[in-house]
C-alpha cells in the first residue's frame, strides 16, 4: 500500500514537471508569467500560465559578480614583448635603451623562471599596439605583441 501511494506520488510528480518544461523568457528577476498552450498542430495560442520563480541568492550572487568586475582595476589589453632572455643584466640594459628613446612608455619586466621577459605600453586595442610596434621595430626588431592583463587607469 505504501510503495502503491508513492508510485502515484512519484508519476504526479514526473508528470507536472514533464508538462512545465516549456520555453520561457527572464525578466527583472521576477516571476514570468508566459502563456503556454499549444493547438492541435503544436503551435502555441494564449491560455495558461507558467510561473517561474528566481531564487534570491542566485540574483545575490549575480549582483556580486557585476560589482566586483566593475570594482577591478584590469583589463584585457596589448604590450609589446622586447625581448626574452636568461640573463638579467641584458634585459636591464636593453631596458636601460628603451627608457633613454620613449620616457613617456611604461616598461614592465617579468620573470618567469627562467626567462626574463621585458614588456612595454598598455593597450587597449591591438590596432593601437601594432602601431606602436610597427614605430619601435626600427630600434628592436625582434618585438612582437603579446596580450595581457592591463591596468585600466594606465591604458593609452
């Protein structure tokens, strides 16, 4: 008798649930009200309501998320790679060089073991980048574009 109620449980369940499946549309984090009724020829045509309802800690988490990533202060951006080597005191000349032609561009220098990586510029666009390269490439010829995470307030 018990296992009889909750076959009739389980199926009224399956049922409803197979029957609320239908296309729905999300706005203002509210309940939608959609009208879901289709003809004899599976077309849709004005009737019943489906209600579906958007749990508050998934908009908390979503507001969150729209928060913090206005909150940081990097971007998707370009710099140009001068050159890459193991030894240190090469890339700080080279980088010596590069600060006494352009003062005014930014100099980054990574290390990644074991390679030293000399980066120039912040830029926003890769067009802006390739400009810029294509104006240095007479001094370092072996510069190509990389792209990286940039600071937002030092953008060109």
């Amino acid at each position: 008798m018990k296992n009889f109620f909750l076959t009739i449980l389980f199926c009224t369940i399956a049922c409803s649930v197979a029957s609320a499946q239908e296309d729905w549309q999300y706005k203002n984090n509210d309940l939608v009200n959609a009208k879901m009724n289709r003809t004899q020829n599976g077309e849709y045509k004005p009737g019943g309501y489906v209600n579906i309802y958007i749990p508050s800690n998934v908009d908390a988490l979503v507001s969150k998320h729209r928060y913090i990533s206005q909150q940081e202060d990097k971007m998707d951006g370009w710099r140009i790679q001068l050159m890459q080597a193991t030894d240190r005191n090469i890339v700080y000349s080279t980088r010596g060089r590069f600060a006494s032609i352009y003062p005014k561009t930014e100099v980054y220098l990574d290390y990644k073991q074991p390679y030293f990586k000399l980066r120039v510029g912040n830029f926003k666009s890769r067009m802006d980048a390739y400009r810029f390269l294509l104006s240095i490439r007479e001094d370092f010829d072996r510069a190509f574009l990389v792209q990286e995470k940039i600071s937002k307030s030092k953008v060109y």
